[in-house]
C-alpha cells in the first residue's frame, strides 16, 4: 500500500481505509480508558499481562494533572501563570477543575480558586521581593487585614476579603490607598501572586496554610477515580462506524504540534503578544520577525531569535515554508524526521526534496519546514 500503487489510488490512504473496516479497532485520534476499549475488542485477554491487567493507557486530563506537577518542579518550584494556562489549554482543561483536584499539591491565587491568598512566616515576611513601605497604610488598617485573612482560614478569597473590609469601588478606604488587589500584592505579612503558579511544597516554609490547605502527595490512583462529572469538559460520547450505536467514552487528542523540532525556522505571528527586546525589535524593524527552535515542549520552546535567545509559547509562532536550495526538515507523512534539500517544486504545493544520495522525493510544502542547525543559527 505504498505511494503511486494502485490500492492508494483506488482507495485513498490505508491510515483512513482501517478507519472504516468495522472489523478493526483502530481509533488514532482517541485515548480510551482500558475498561471501556475492551468491551470492542475480540481478543482482549491476549492483552493480560500475566497478573489480571489489561494495557493501560493514560487520561489525558490525568496526565496534564501529572505534566502540570512536572512544569513547576523542573522549574524550580513555580511558574507563570500565563505558561501555566497555555498548557491547560492543550486538553482544553477549565482552571477551576484543575484547582479542585491539585488542591493539595499546587498554590495559584487564582479567581476560581478556594484559597487565593495565606499570611506569611517571619521567613516569608523576609522574603517579599517588593514590600509595601510601612507608612503607607495605618497600623490598624494593616492589622485587620491580616486578621481578616486569618479568620477566612481556608476560603481566603479576594472578593470575599473586599466585603469583609468594605474595601469596594466607592469606598474611602480605595480612594485613599488604592485597589486592595494591589495592597495584597505589596503587603509583606500577605502571600498573594496571581502573576505564578507554585508547587505548595515550594513555599512551605515561607506561609502558614490554613487548616486542611497543607501540602499533600499527588495520588494518580484517586486521580483515576474522579466521578464521570469532573471529566465532562473532556470527555464526550460519539458515534462508531460499525461498532453499533453510541462508542465508548473517548478523549480527543490535541493536535500535536509535529513542526516544533530544533533547527525548525520559524516566524512570530503579527497578533502574538511575545514580549521581545528591544535590540530584536530594531534588529527586524519592519522585516518579519524570524527565528530558529533551540529546543521545545507540548506548548513552550525556546528560540534562538536576532542574536538572543527567547522563551515563548509555540502558539505564537508558525513554521517557515522553505525556498529552493534551503535545507529542510520533514515534520510529518511517510517521510517524517527526514532530512534533506528542497531542490525544485512540483506544482504550487509540493516541492521536490533530496533526502540522501540519490533519493528524490515529491513531498507537500505541509510536510516541509525550512531548517537550520540550531546551535550556530
């Protein structure tokens, strides 16, 4: 079933053929829980292990819940917010479930979370990067919002505070000193940051938690045993082509992202909002803005960039189609990972590419990205 045969041209492409054999499971666009596959599979005891266990394949909600975890620890204990919502993005995960169910291992003063602010230890005290001048606010006024804070325990929310205080839109208290959001952020004795997202063990020794807000390990068993509800943002029925009536419970994948490779050209989208240096900016001027991945994840790489090297989210870039003669790295189709030299073009949309020696191959420019050695682009 190779490229030009006469099956191909007859019937299309035998990924989309085994799609449509109702005799065969194969489903590449979906993850299936194992207790769900099995009820469409013939064979499913050839699968055992030898212990009674079925193969197992991993909820990707369960799996961001784990990536997530992974995220702040290799990253020293935090990270920013906004990187943290790309990533939830991929699984199209709502902040409030991930909250809930990563309330014991992660601190995010978000608005959809339960605690959004704890006091600080004298350690923490210490620590704020940007305290508040002590004369800025009354000692009393200073006090009561930490004993406000205090007395919210585990329900320590920025509305809820504002009410307690009556720190509102028309209140003295805001014309004088400002927003209240902003004396959180300032306010030494406080522990507030919607700007990061934190690992709790990271700031353990920084804050006090409220009773029932300390630090706990991550038990993926539970994790697979979050009611059917929790998952209904993920999760959806749908129809099976010979399997008879509604499927099992299926997740789809998100689109991989199978251009983000080292070495792939890339340009920054004109609607991005990637922060760049003013020395990158007047390096392009008005030019496209270009640039070459060092290295990359599911959602954020690294890009070497006009000189400097740059971290940004993958969302803001697209790859470069490459012109006759440039190098070019294949990202997906039969040829995927092959390196070669694009060396002509076969019609508007596919290009002729030197894979090795002799080996020509007619391949769609959607396949190709133009490529460049990372290390010394």
């Amino acid at each position: 079933w190779t490229e030009r045969c006469a099956r191909l041209i007859a019937h299309g492409k035998l990924r989309m053929v085994l799609t449509r054999i109702p005799e065969i499971f194969f489903e590449p666009r979906f993850v299936f829980l194992t207790s769900e596959a099995n009820a469409y599979l013939q064979d499913a005891e050839d699968f055992d292990d030898g212990e009674g266990v079925g193969p197992i394949v991993q909820d990707p909600y369960v799996q961001l819940l784990g990536d997530l975890q992974k995220l702040l620890a290799d990253t020293g204990g935090s990270e920013d917010a906004e990187t943290v919502t790309a990533l939830l993005r991929v699984v199209e995960a709502n902040p409030k479930d991930v909250l809930q169910h990563l309330r014991g291992q992660i601190f995010w003063s978000h608005g959809e979370a339960q605690l959004e602010m704890v006091l600080r230890t004298r350690v923490g005290q210490a620590q704020h990067p940007d305290p508040l001048p002590e004369v800025y606010l009354p000692p009393e006024i200073r006090e009561r919002i930490v004993r406000e804070i205090k007395a919210l325990g585990p329900k320590a929310k920025l509305e809820a505070l504002v009410g307690r205080l009556g720190w509102n839109r028309t209140s003295e208290l805001k014309k004088r000193y400002g927003p209240l959001r902003d004396i959180l952020l300032k306010l030494s004795e406080v522990f507030y940051d919607p700007s990061r997202v934190y690992l709790k063990t990271a700031i353990n020794n920084i804050v006090e938690w409220p009773s029932g807000c300390e630090p706990q390990p991550f038990d993926i068993g539970k994790a697979f045993q979050l009611p059917e509800e929790d998952h209904k943002h993920y999760a959806k029925k749908r129809k099976t082509k010979g399997m008879g009536g509604e499927g099992p419970l299926a997740i789809p994948l998100a689109d991989t992202v199978s251009w983000a490779k080292p070495g792939v050209c890339v340009g920054v989208k004109k609607e991005s909002q990637v922060k760049l240096p003013p020395e990158v900016l007047e390096h392009f001027k008005d030019a496209a803005i270009v640039g070459v991945l060092v290295n990359a994840t599911s959602f954020r790489c690294t890009l070497r960039i006009g000189g400097t090297t740059q971290e940004v989210l993958l969302e803001d870039l697209m790859p470069l189609s490459p012109e006759v003669n440039e190098n070019v790295l294949v990202v997906r189709g039969q040829f995927e990972g092959s390196m070669g030299q694009l060396v002509g073009k076969a019609g508007p949309s596919q290009g002729v590419v030197q894979i090795a020696g002799m080996n020509f191959q007619t391949i769609s420019f959607s396949c190709l990205a133009a490529h460049k050695d990372p290390s010394s682009a």
